[in-house]
C-alpha cells in the first residue's frame, strides 16, 4: 500500500473514531466533560490496532499476467487411475 493511502485511511479511521466516542458521550449523557468509560477504552484499543495494521502492511507482490497465461496453456492434470 503507498504511504498516501495509509495517510488517508488513517485519517478516516480517526474520524470515525471521533464520531463513535461523541455518540459514546451523548448516549451516556456524560458530555464531553468525562470519559466514554469502559467503552471508549475498548474502542481506543481497537483503534490503535487498527492503525498499527495499516500501516504493518506490505502486500505481496503479484505476478504478471503474462506468467499466468503461460500456465494456464500447459495441462499438468493427471489422473489417479492406472
């Protein structure tokens, strides 16, 4: 993945982070003077990993297309029976 696609979901993941934590306080009716509690710990811990799984991503390389069509001529099927 290029850096910029990481910025970017990054910065998405921490929007919606933000929303659920102020949803968290208005249904909780804390406003923003408290903590989300229990809730928002497990969702700071899901976050966290989240962005750590982004940006620890490395996709494999793929090959090319004309490698594959290479195979798919030559039949390498064989039969069990004798």
């Amino acid at each position: 993945m290029r850096t910029v696609t990481k910025i970017i979901l990054t910065i998405v993941l921490f929007m919606i982070m933000a929303a659920l934590i102020a949803v968290i306080n208005d249904a909780t009716g804390q406003g923003s003077s408290h903590s989300t509690g229990p809730f928002g710990f497990i969702l700071t811990i899901i976050f966290l990993s989240a962005i750590i799984a982004i940006w620890k991503y490395k996709p494999k390389k793929t090959t090319n297309n004309k490698d594959i069509e290479k195979h798919e001529d030559i039949d390498n099927h064989q039969l069990d029976k004798r």
